[in-house]
C-alpha cells in the first residue's frame, strides 16, 4: 500500500524517467510515484526507432521497458499525454498543460532531447520527416516500404548516428538514398575522419550516395509535396521524402523557466555528480542532463540509450538520499547492414593524438582505440564482441598501455590491464 505522506515527481515518460520510477520501488519507496509524459504511449525505447523496429525487424510491443500493467502494479501512477507547462520550485508544485498542479517532495527531470529543425524554406511540404518519437518511426517505416516498392528517393540531411541508421534501413526497403552532410565524412567530430570513412565505405557499398561539404538550403515541391532539395554549392538532388537528421537539443524549456542552472556547450540542466541540479530537491538524468562528471573531468551530455539506462536509477536513488557518484564510461552501440559496433568512452576532436588498430579492418573486423599519450581515451569494437567490459576498463584506468601489445589480437585484452586499474 501507498504510504501518501511523500510524492516523487519524474517529468518524462521515457526509458530515464521509467527506470528511475522502477528502482524507487526496488529500493523500498513506499511513497507515491508519479509519471509524467507527454506522449501518450507508455515509456518506451528510443533505439529500435532508428533500428530493429524501423527495419520491420521488431514488433511495435517490443519497444515498451514495460508491459502497461506493470505501472498500476508498481503503484506508479501515469499521466500520459499531458506535458509539463511550469515548474514552481518555490511551491514545489509542477502545473500540466490541462491546468492540474502536482505537488512533489523530490522531483526528476528526464525530459529529454528534441529533433533539431531544419530551417529553410520547404520545410512544411508533405514528406519532410524527423526521427523521435514512436509516431515518427511509424511513419517513417510505412513511407521506406512503399518508396521502396516504388523506387522513390530519401534525401538524408545529417551523417550521423541516426541518419546512417536510417539510411541503412532505407536501402533495405530499396528506396534510393541521398545523404547530405557539411562533414568530409559521416560521424566527423564523433569519430573522426579515419574511422569515419569506414562508414563512408560501407554506407556506398549499398547503394548511399554522399554529397559532402553541404548543407541544405532549400526543399522545392510540387502540389504540396517534396520534389527535390538544394544545397549551398548549387547542387539539386531529387527527393521524394527528406529527413532532417542535424541532431537534437535537450528540452530545457521547464528548468529555464523555472531558474534551474543550465550548462554552457552542448546545453542541458547542469548538475553534479550525484545527478542533483542546482536546487537540492530536483534531479535530472537522461539526454537533459549534464553531468560534472568525475571520470571525464568535465561537465558531460550523453544522447544515448545507455545514459538513460543507467541515470535514470542512479538519480532515483540519489532522491532517496543513497550516495550516487555517477561516472558510468559512456557508452553507445549502431548496427548498420552487417556491421554492428560498439563505443565506449569519451574522445572528442583534439583530445587525442592518434587512432590505434587491433585486428583486420579490411574485414571490418576490429578494435579501434583513441589514445592520448598512450593512454586509452575511447575504443570502438566492430563486428568484434564481448570486449566491452575490457575496454571500458582501460578507459578507466588512465594509465598509459603498451601499443605494440594493444595492436596484437594475439594479447588478450585482460593481459593489458594487469596493473593498470584505477587505484
């Protein structure tokens, strides 16, 4: 039973916000739960959107972090379809769109990120797409079958994570596929251009064709629908259906208002290493949050599924007062036609001096690793499983490797971590 004399709030019916509302019952919260989402479907995950589920490999159900009866089960009560409009910290009250003040004694913000736009003329013709939310992906999946069927063409602005996802699915379905990306390769200031011309290679393998060092200025239609798009060089490609894919921006517009700290650089709700923000009885966690991170040593943003996974409990249990040092190695995985990867760490351009190969790339078969100083920034297995623990622990470490013996597949990867764990 519902002990009532304590409320938690988490505004956002995403993966973040459900984990948080699962761990307070697994860690013994007896008070009442409360969920707050502005969609209308239960909390789900994003990454089948651009993946298993966008491809037609994966059900719509199988998406959901829970089945719908679990939250009346949990005692966690839903209000879905009703965004949070104004934060009252003063009160601690939260205010729905339908007018319904909510009081809490601890809050979480899991509000998440949002598509960024494109913003130039052509954009409210049928057939311009983001990439989001459930709806979006629904949409999305229908519109690659039938120009799949019908030999149409996708114009893709952005070589990022979620553009080459979905241009890969794209090409599955048949449809032909443009990507637009100012870059001189995919995935430029997250990998860099040695790695990120692997992901040229594979991507043109399959039919993608890259216009590179563009951006989009305009999309040109015909009877209210997309017909082709132009670009700052004065190219013209033609198009059916256009997908913005620039990134996204954390969905500050509740703390902002309400006079919550805010972090410079990528944005989002700053907070400390405990997910705390800057008043003591609110937290964030997920896409929304920037964490003073201790491992980095600099104030962090992830837009990643395992971000949400793992700090949205964290953060809940930080509300219950249990110490929390969030300093999780970030990490994100992308399958793309038969490649698939995974990256842990964090090597941003200019933080490293070089990129160091173990394995076969030719194949696509490999580890990548970013080092600086001999040290290990990042890693990146391809087609190369069940190392993610090893590299995440040589992230940790800090401490400088063997290059030689890093580059030979024949040295086991846990050889390189005697004596090289964190203190």
């Amino acid at each position: 039973m519902v002990d009532a004399h304590r409320t938690f709030v988490i505004v956002g019916g995403g993966l973040a916000g459900a984990k948080a509302a699962e761990t307070l019952r697994e860690e013994g919260f007896t008070g009442r739960v409360i969920l707050i989402g502005d969609e209308r479907d239960h909390p789900y995950e994003r990454p089948p959107l651009s993946k298993g589920f966008l491809t037609g490999a994966e059900e719509r159900d199988s998406v959901f972090v829970h089945e719908p009866a679990w939250y009346a089960g949990a005692d966690i009560e839903l209000h879905l379809g009703q965004p949070a409009v104004q934060l009252d910290r003063e009160a601690k009250t939260v205010r729905l769109g339908d007018g319904a003040r909510i009081h809490y004694d601890m809050l979480l913000l899991a509000t998440g990120a949002e598509p960024r736009r494109l913003d130039i003329p052509g954009t409210d013709l049928a057939g311009v797409h983001h990439l989001r939310r459930l709806a979006h992906a629904e949409r999305l999946r229908g519109v690659l079958a039938a120009r799949g069927r019908e030999n149409g063409h996708l114009v893709i602005a952005g070589a990022g994570w979620i553009g080459l996802e979905v241009a890969a699915a794209a090409r599955g379905y048949g449809a032909e596929v443009t990507v637009i990306e100012p870059d001189p390769t995919p995935l430029h200031g997250i990998l860099g251009p040695q790695m990120g011309s692997l992901f040229t290679d594979l991507h043109r393998e399959h039919g993608v064709r890259f216009h590179f060092g563009a951006r989009l200025t305009e999309i040109t239609g015909q009877d209210g629908m997309v017909q082709a798009v132009r670009t700052d060089d004065g190219e013209e490609h033609p198009a059916h259906e256009v997908l913005a894919a620039i990134g996204a921006a954390p969905r500050t517009a509740l703390a902002e208002s309400s006079g919550l700290a805010l972090a410079g650089g990528r944005g989002g709700i700053a907070v400390d290493s405990s997910l705390r923000t800057s008043d003591p009885h609110v937290f964030a966690a997920g896409d929304v949050a920037a964490v003073d991170h201790p491992l980095v040593g600099e104030r962090l943003r992830v837009e990643h599924w395992a971000n949400a996974l793992e700090s949205g409990p964290e953060a809940a249990r930080a509300m219950l007062g249990r110490p929390v040092r969030y300093d999780r190695v970030p990490y994100f995985f992308s399958d793309q036609y038969d490649l698939g990867m995974e990256y842990a760490g964090w090597a941003p351009p200019g933080s490293y001096d070089e990129v160091l190969c173990r394995g076969d790339v030719g194949k696509r078969e490999f580890i990548a690793f970013w080092l600086r100083e001999d040290r290990v920034l990042a890693g990146m297995n391809v087609n190369v499983w069940d190392v993610t623990d090893q590299i995440q622990a040589l992230v940790r470490s800090g401490r400088p490797v063997d290059q030689a013996r890093l580059a030979d597949p024949g040295v086991p990867l846990t050889a390189l971590l005697e004596g090289a764990q964190a203190p």
